[in-house]
C-alpha cells in the first residue's frame, strides 16, 4: 500500500534561491530571458580563450550563455521586485543585480527602465492608464 508521500516525490523540488541581502527564500515573479553572448569580448569574460571566442563569433551571430538568465524576484523582507543576473552552477544560483548593459544580451526581454533614448515626458504620459491621444481634426 503506497501513502500519498510517496507518490508526490517525483514533484521537482523548489530552487533554492535565495535574497543576497536578507537570506530569506525569493519567488520568481518573471519567467527566464536567456542571455547570449554577441562579441568575442563577453565570451572571454567567461573563461574561453580569444581565438576561440573570435572564432565562435565569425562563425555565428550570438552565443547561447548556458547556465545564465534574467529574471524577476519578490522579496518578502524588501517588499518589492528585483531583476537578477543568474548563474546557475551545479545546484547553486549566483544571484547579483542585472547590470543595464546585460539587458542588451537578453533574448525576447524589454528593459524595465525603458528606451533610453524615448524623451521622459513621452515615457511618463506612454505608461498613464487611460491615457489617449486626441488625433481629431482641429
């Protein structure tokens, strides 16, 4: 006779990633956006050599990084949401802030903070719920 503990132990297990300010557990409030490496630059601040990396790059538009995302997290003790650079090693995270340059190395991710080069006023009156252009005649 089997107990309902022993069949519901093939459910995965939740990652333990944890708030690098607090130590408290973090929820995922995003999905994944894995990132890629498009210069031969960011291939060898990974550890591969500079041949090797310019010829990955000649060869191919953008790396995949294994092992590494973006994503979003709720902090109980912070109250809010943070975005992170993740890098999975083995069965441990690395969690630091995502820099805003990372964000260009993500794939199908819209930087939270924005175009940089959409003017504050559009950006402000673009996120006004409700807003509406009046595109009637004069």
């Amino acid at each position: 006779m089997h107990r309902r503990c022993d069949r519901n132990r093939k459910r995965t297990k939740r990652r333990a990633i944890y708030c690098p300010i607090h130590g408290c557990y973090l929820d995922s409030v995003s999905q994944k956006y894995p990132l890629f490496a498009d210069s031969a630059g960011q291939l060898q601040q990974r550890g591969i050599g500079r041949k090797n990396a310019l010829i990955l790059i000649a060869s191919k538009t953008a790396i995949p990084l294994t092992g590494e995302w973006l994503e979003a997290f709720w902090c109980d003790q912070c109250q809010e949401k943070k975005w992170y650079h993740v890098r999975k090693q083995e069965n441990t995270y690395d969690l630091s802030v995502a820099p805003p340059e990372l964000w260009q190395q993500a794939m199908g991710v819209i930087y939270p903070q924005g175009n940089p080069s959409v003017g504050e006023f559009t950006l402000r009156h673009a996120s006004m719920v409700g807003y509406k252009i009046d595109i009637s005649p004069a």
